[in-house]
C-alpha cells in the first residue's frame, strides 16, 4: 500500500499529532492479549504502535479505526505506553489527507452534522428539545441548583429519549432545582474527538464552554459517560473548572441523602454493565451498583469480565458511526453472557452501550425475554 510520507516525515508527522507515547513500547504483545478485538477478529494495536516507530503508517488501512479507544490495553500496558494517543495520531494524519475507507466514510456525514447543527444524528437545531414534550423541564437560569445536560442521543434518538424523560421524572420526584440548556446544547465532542478531528472538537468545546459561562453554569449533569469526560477530563484544557457529576454518581447521592425513595419492589435479576468510559477511564464502578443494591428485592448478578475489565460494547472511539459486521460485534458477545449468567435485566448508563445492546438484541432468539435498560428507567419503576 501507498505510503503518504516516507519514514522519518510520518514519524515527525504523528509525534506532532501527539503520538510520541510509542517509544517506549517494547513489543510485548499484552496490549493484543486483552483486546476485545482479538475475541471476534485478528487484530494487532501492538503491529499499529511498531508501524508507527518506524514511519510506515498507511493512513488508508482500516485498521487504523478499528480501535474503540475502550482503554484495557492502556490500562494493562507495562511500559505504560499512551497507546490511545498513538491510535489517534493516526486518525489525525488520515483525517488532514481526508482518507476514509469505506466503512468509516460516515464520518464525513457526522461531522457536517455536527459543524452545522450541533449533533451527530442529522437532527435539526430547533428540535433538540423535543424529547421535553409533555414534561416540566425549565430553561437553565443562573443560581439553579444543576445544569442537566443529557446530550445529542438522549435528545434526538427515539430509544434513548425514553431516558431523557426518566431522568426528568427522577429529578422532578427529587425536588431538584435544575434547567437545561435546550437549542443551545451541542454535542461535547468527545467521539468526534476519537476519530481524529481536533479542530471540529475545540470547536464545539468552546461554543459549549461560552455557554456554560455565559448561562453561569457551575454543576453540569450529564447522562453520557463520553460528555464525563469531555467535560471533566477534556475541557479542563481549556482552563476550565466545572463541576461534572454524571447521573449514576447523582442518584446515589439523592438516595443516600434521603432525597429519592426506593418504593417499589423489583423481582427479577439484574446484572450491570460497565462502560468504557465510566468505569475504566473514570473509576465509577460504586454508585450504580450501591443504587441497584439499595432497590428492594432486586438481585444483582455481575457479570464476567466486570469493573475494570469490563468488555466494550464496541460504540467508543467514534465506532458508533461506523459498520460493524455482525460477527464482529462485541455487545453480542456481551449479550451472551448475560444470558449464561441468567440475568433478565441488563442496566448500563451510558447511550452508545445502549444503543448496540439494543441492536444485539433485537437478532437474538431469547432477544423477547432479555430488557436492557439505562439505570434511570429501572429506578423511575421504584419511586
Ligand atoms: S502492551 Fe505496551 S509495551 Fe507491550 S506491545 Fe503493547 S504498547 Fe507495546
Ligand atoms: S483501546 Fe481497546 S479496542 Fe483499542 S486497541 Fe486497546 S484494547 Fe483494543
């Protein structure tokens, strides 16, 4: 395959893109071992990370996008290499030459979405707070208690705008002062991030950040791990402080300080997934759980593969825009454990794991007998 550079310039070409972390990998391989990939396909982070050493990056081969950004390899890396930064470098050289194999084409449509309406769902500006209909849900004004914040597949996604409304319902039950930012909202730019256009996400992080100051927005709730840790994580470079809070961490708060009563009584069992960037890229395991715990006669199951080993559900790093073949899917995998293990409830709390349960679903056999659910939609059956 062509080569856009030769050598040294495509090695100077990713350190600049910020992908300089690859020197100190020694070839080990434990980044390839704990792999979702390696469960459905062969794929290599290692033979990517070599490549990249060496300036032999071909920035049309798809398996530079193969990669969810889900962090176990990170995570479990001895010479604690920044093999995500590496992974991104790439997608930022492919991106600035504008080549995009077939299946990552969509992240042309995405991002035009995204630069002209805020969102990456093709959704119009004017209607992102739809999902409100029916519901009291005020505009944010300063000295509110929380800024809610439910992002672009809450408010424009038919499935997850059920999630939306539960999370209103729970806060209005709760006696929460809180606003949301309606058409003003647009997307965090977390995943846009993730596929290598640095420019289109500083652009949506300061359009948000001028609103949050300009609306004097100090405590954000959000209901996306992805908005987390654009927020908390990701914007901070940008000299910024706010206060983030996502929803599983505010529930337990609420219960525990005696704000939301757990009534009802939840006879089946229930298992929880991690996500990605809940869990292992910001340490929230706890909360759901202890919340879960607390509802009466639920049982929790956990699953294989749990906390921070937790198995992606195949949406991070920009995949969720992408085509996945069906065999390759890790949230069918997921699904399959969930039925060994018996639950009949999957609860996560994060859109794109939704999403892809969802998808996974609906094309099993026992799809009918097995609910997935974001954590709000159980706990709005309980209060
Ligand atoms: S685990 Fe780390 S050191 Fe080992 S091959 Fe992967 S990136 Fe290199
Ligand atoms: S971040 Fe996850 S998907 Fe990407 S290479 Fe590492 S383990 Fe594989």
């Amino acid at each position: 395959m062509e080569n856009i550079a030769d050598f040294k310039e495509i090695v100077d070409a990713i350190k600049e893109k910020g992908g300089e972390a690859f020197k100190y990998c020694y070839q080990c391989g434990m980044c390839d071992t704990v792999c979702p990939w390696n469960r459905v396909r062969s794929f290599s982070m290692r033979k990517l990370i070599r490549q990249a050493t060496f300036g032999l990056v071909e920035v049309e081969n798809e398996e530079i996008w193969r990669c969810t950004t889900c962090g176990r390899c990170q995570q479990r890396c001895p010479r604690g290499v920044g093999i995500l930064e590496v992974g991104m470098a790439n997608r930022r050289l492919a991106t600035e030459f504008d080549v995009f194999p077939a299946h990552v084409k969509t992240i042309r449509g995405v991002s035009q979405s995204l630069a002209s309406e805020g969102n990456p769902l093709n959704g119009e500006r004017k209607d992102r707070a739809n999902w409100t209909e029916g519901l009291s849900v005020k505009t944010f004004e300063e000295g509110m208690e929380i800024l809610y914040f439910p992002c672009c597949y809450l408010s424009y996604d038919p499935r997850l705008k059920k999630v939306a409304r539960a999370t209103v319902t729970i806060l209005n039950k709760a006696g929460v002062d809180f606003g949301i930012l309606g058409v003003r909202e647009k997307c965090c730019g977390e995943s846009i991030r993730k596929t290598g256009n640095e420019d289109l996400f500083r652009r949506l992080a300061k359009d948000n950040i001028k609103t949050f100051i300009d609306s004097g927005v100090k405590k954000i709730l959000v209901s996306s791990p992805h908005c987390y840790h654009a927020f908390k994580n990701e914007y901070a470079e940008f000299k910024v402080n706010f206060e983030v809070v996502h929803i599983t961490q505010y529930l337990n708060e609420l219960v525990n300080a005696g704000r939301l009563k757990l009534r009802g009584d939840y006879h089946k069992k229930v298992t929880y997934h991690d996500p990605c960037y809940l869990g292992r890229h910001n340490s929230i395991y706890e909360e759901p759980r202890d919340t879960l715990r607390r509802v009466p006669g639920l049982q929790l199951y956990e699953l294989p593969d749990a906390r921070a080993d937790s198995l992606c559900c195949g949406g991070g790093g920009g995949r969720i825009w992408m085509d996945t073949p069906k065999e390759e899917r890790f949230s069918d995998l997921r699904l399959d454990q969930v039925s060994d293990i018996g639950a009949e409830v999957l609860v996560t709390a994060c859109p794109y794991c939704i999403t892809n349960f969802e998808d996974s679903r609906m094309n099993r056999q026992d799809g009918e007998a097995m609910e997935i659910k974001d954590i709000t939609e159980l706990i709005q059956e309980v209060i």
